[in-house]
C-alpha cells in the first residue's frame, strides 16, 4: 500500500486535484467551486486527506461546530465523506484514512466523531457498515430511515438539530438545496435545471451558502436534499431517471 497522503492547505489547494472528480487540463466547473468552498473552510479547522496520486481516495471532515450540516454537539468531529474508489479499493487506505482521523481527534483532544448514515446504504452517503467496525454507533435517527452514527471518546453524543425532525417545508414544488461542498453538485444542479426546463417543470434550487443556514435545514443534509409536495425525499444526488420517479407521486 503505497502510504504518501497530504493534506490540502490554502497553500497548496490551487495545486493539488480533489480526488472525485480529476483533471488534468481542462478546468471542470464542479471541482473549482469546490475549491472555493474550500478556501474559505480550512481556516476553520477542515481537514481533506488524500493519497498524493491520481486516484479517489480521501476522507474529507470537519469540527462539528463548522460543519455545514444540521447537527448539533460539542467538541466532536462530522465525517463528509470517506470514498475509496477503483482499483484501489481493499489496498487498506479506507482503514489508515479513517485511523488518521481518530487520531487527529484524539491529539486534539475532541469527543468524538459522527457521521450521517441510514438503515438501507444511500449511495452518496460513507459506508456506514465500514464506520460501525471501528466502534460507531446510531446516537440519533429520523422517522424515514436516516441516522447520526458516532465514535464517542468520552461518553458523550451528538444529534441531529431539532429542525431536521420537520420532514417538511411549505413549498409544494420541486425544491433542492444544495452547497458546493461536493463537486458532483455543479453537474446536478444543470442537470435538474435542464430537465424542468425541458418538461416545464416548476423548481426552486436553493444554494446553502452560510453555516446557519445549514443549521436550520428542515431536513438531514450533507450537501444535498430533495423535497417534493412539501416532503423530503432524498440526500441522493439524482439522474433524470430518478427525477421522473419523484414527479410521478
């Protein structure tokens, strides 16, 4: 197992490629809004850990307290997300990354670490089983399936903030909120605009663009929600396939 990782750092951020989606010369729209994003959040602490290869495998978290993510704890570490992908899957990066991180916790003295998960896999959710080997635990769940999971160092927990609980907004047309912490995100926004457009479908897409807002998501979050006729539905990034199935309800 090759075992050269690095951090990104506001100096080195310009330089380095961000695992999910690489280029090598032509600029994707995705990945430079989320170096952007970026640049504004490793000042407070975020950490994006990757192999120093051509490769996606990285864990990308951040303090609980900055993390735009509508949970709520002290002194705890959120787990974006730790994607191993390709050939390089089963070489033991997804171990040493999340083993980095507990370390990382434990130096600094933090209570833990948490992370979303659900009772069935989502596919743009962290493999939850993977976590729940390294001691994870459900500390919070919601009445559609989705839970917090936490590595407590010191007993304590964290949970979800009360307004995930709503399920709801008022809003009876296709809204999706979204940041650009994920650089799939750019692609799905063009994507869901282009097929409203297309099917004259009435959409709100509503950018998080500050931590509070974050906050107060009437929904669980980690960097994309999906709500129809008032109701959630989903954290999965969706293709037009997925997008005909929620308007047919």
């Amino acid at each position: 197992m090759d075992t050269d990782f690095v951090n990104l750092t506001t100096e080195n951020l310009a330089d380095e490629h961000l695992c999910c989606i690489i280029r090598t010369k032509k600029l994707h729209p995705g990945v430079e809004a989320k170096r952007q994003w970026l640049s504004d959040r490793l000042n407070e602490g975020h950490v994006f850990r990757k192999l120093n290869a051509k490769a996606t495998v990285f864990i990308e978290y951040a303090p609980l307290e900055t993390a735009w993510v509508p949970v709520v704890g002290d002194n705890y570490y959120y787990i974006y997300c730790l994607w191993i992908l390709g050939s390089d899957k089963g070489k033991g990066y997804g171990k040493a990354l999340m083993e980095y991180c507990l370390a990382d916790a434990k130096e600094k003295g933090k209570s833990g670490i948490c992370m979303l998960g659900a009772k069935k896999q989502k596919s743009f959710l962290s493999d939850q089983s993977f976590a729940k080997k390294f001691g994870f635990e459900v500390v919070d769940t919601t009445d559609n399936g989705y839970e917090l999971l936490a590595l407590s160092l010191d007993g304590t927990t964290p949970k979800f903030a009360q307004n995930v609980k709503n399920q709801g907004i008022e809003n009876k047309e296709l809204t999706i909120y979204y940041d650009m912490q994920c650089p799939y995100v750019w692609q799905s926004v063009e994507l869901v605009k282009q097929y409203c457009e297309t099917n004259d479908v009435p959409v709100s897409l509503i950018q998080v663009d500050t931590l509070q807002k974050a906050k107060e998501l009437p929904c669980v979050f980690n960097n994309w929600a999906v709500f129809y006729k008032g109701n959630f539905e989903t954290v999965n990034l969706p293709d037009a396939a997925y997008l005909k199935r929620i308007l047919k309800k």
